[in-house]
C-alpha cells in the first residue's frame, strides 16, 4: 500500500456522511493527512450531511474566517410533530394532525421568517449558558431558555410539499446567515401553524464560496491517500481567495509582510488576503488610513 505524504497546508472540502459528529470527521482527517494539526469550520450536527470545511496544518489560521460566511442547505420539515431537540434524533414531545393545514399557510408562515429576524436558538444546541452547553443542561433534566439571536434569512424556497396521513414534510432551500438554526425555522414554523414541526433532514449545500461541487467524501479521501494521490485540498493562497478580496504584493512587500511589517494602503476595504507573486498566501490585512497593517502573517521570515 502506497501512503501519500502529508498535504500542503490548505483547505478541504468534505461531504460529511449522516451519523458522525464534525470532530469525528476531523479524527477521520487526522489519519487520512497523518497529521494531528486539523481543525473545521461551520459545525454541522450528526443528523446533517454535506459542505464542511477541514483545514490541515497552518491553514487552521484560516478557519476563523470560515465561521462568518454565509450558508446554504437543503431540508426538510415535518409539519405535526414537535420533538425535544426540533429535528429527527431527539424524543417525540407531541404530535397533531397537520392533514389540514393548507398549502398557503405553510408558504405564508415561511415568507414571515425571512430577512433579518430575532430567533431562538433550539435549546438543544452548542450555545453556552453561564458557561455550560445548552445542550448538556437540557440532558442533565433542566429546562432551559435561550435568548433570541437577530439572524438574516435571504431566502427559504420551497421545493416540495408532501402529505402523509396526518403530516406534511415540507422540502426546502435555506440561504441564510452564519448563527442560523435551520431546526429553529422547523419549530417556529409548526408553532405558527399550531400543530407543532421539526426537521427530518438537513444537507449543508454551501459555505460561502465552498460547495458541494468541490467537495469529496471521508471514503474518496482514503482512497485517494492509501493510493498515494493529493488529497484535492485548496492551497492557502487558493482558499484565501474563496474567502475575500485579494492583493498581489511585489517581491519588495512580501519581504516587509514576512517581517510583520504594515504595508502603504492599497484602497481596499474590510479584510483581504495579500499573495505573492506565485499565489502563495502571506498575510490576512485591513487598512487604516494610508496603511495596510497585517492581521495574522502566515509567511515568516526565515
């Protein structure tokens, strides 16, 4: 068996398979990259399938600009059943037959949860409450109660409407921003119908400018490794410009930048990533003034 080296630091996009946590897919990476420096960014719960972002080596420096980025996905919403962690895998809290509820209502009650709006977060998810985990609060028998969140939903399009016996599974496309909980459009949706929802299905489509289209899954991975072929990652100057505007620093500046040194501005606003001439990643900046002073630096000086 051929085993490949380990990647160049970068980006990979994984299809994360339905039953396994997002830091069980990172120790599935570790052995697939043989390395113990991988992280990810935008945590999907076991149920969900699709877009995760994995970074290897010093690109982990990069995952915190993966966690604000936009968000796409796939669901589906069971109208007529409410469950304790609003989707598939928590206990059924009540049921009520939804075989009634009309077509309209159900497009009217999404179209009210879209644009900028307060949410709930479901109160079994990873949000801290006085340090502790919502979600081990709510194991250890508590009842707990989290503040709304203001979250932007650019778009819930509805793919399908199936009637079965007394539920209707409603398909949907969610575009959304960071912090959203698709479980909590579910909930809210089934309250506002009065018969109670939850989501059956969730598939993460997109992060920003990453998707499924470039994304492979755990077992292509491993094969691609016990075969000895590159892994598919992005390198970091490619990755760097999925996530923002981009710079090309002459040999001149890239020698500052290597030194932790600011640069003359360029006129670019917000965060940007500055590469050499060969497409290399250097450093994240912003500019203040007639200076772009660097926020994280990825090629020291040697």
């Amino acid at each position: 068996m051929t085993t490949a080296p380990p990647p160049k630091p970068g980006l990979i996009v994984v299809d994360k398979p339905q039953g396994i946590t997002s830091h069980g897919v990172v120790a599935r990476m570790r052995r697939i990259c043989g390395t113990r420096k991988v992280g990810h960014g935008g945590t999907l719960d076991p149920m969900a399938t699709g877009v995760l972002i994995v970074a290897v080596g010093k690109a982990t420096k990069l995952l915190t600009y993966v966690s604000g980025l936009d968000k796409s996905y796939a669901a589906t919403i069971r109208i007529g059943q409410s469950t304790v962690t609003d989707d598939a895998e928590g206990e059924v809290t009540a049921s009520a037959d939804a075989a009634g509820v009309p077509d309209e209502a159900i497009r009217e009650g999404l179209a009210a949860m879209t644009g900028a709006i307060d949410q709930v977060p479901s109160a079994v998810s990873a949000v801290k409450v006085d340090g502790q985990r919502a979600y081990k609060r709510v194991r250890d028998g508590e009842t707990v109660e989290l503040r709304a969140r203001r979250v932007t939903i650019a778009a819930i399009e509805i793919e399908a409407i199936r009637r079965e016996g007394p539920f209707v599974d409603v398909d949907v496309d969610v575009s959304c921003s960071s912090g959203t909980y698709i479980r909590a459009i579910a909930r809210d949706l089934g309250n506002a119908l009065g018969v109670g929802g939850h989501l059956t299905a969730l598939r993460r489509t997109r992060i920003g400018g990453f998707g499924l289209d470039a994304a492979a899954t755990l077992e292509t991975l491993a094969e691609r490794s016990e075969a000895g072929e590159p892994l598919g990652a992005l390198t970091m100057g490619e990755a760097a410009a999925r996530l923002m505007p981009v710079r090309t620093a002459t040999e001149a500046e890239a020698k500052a930048l290597s030194y932790g040194k600011p640069l003359a501005a360029a006129g670019i606003a917000g965060r940007y990533a500055v590469l050499n001439e060969d497409g290399d990643l250097l450093a994240v900046m912003t500019e203040n003034g007639e200076q772009a002073k660097p926020e994280t630096v990825f090629a020291a000086a040697s």
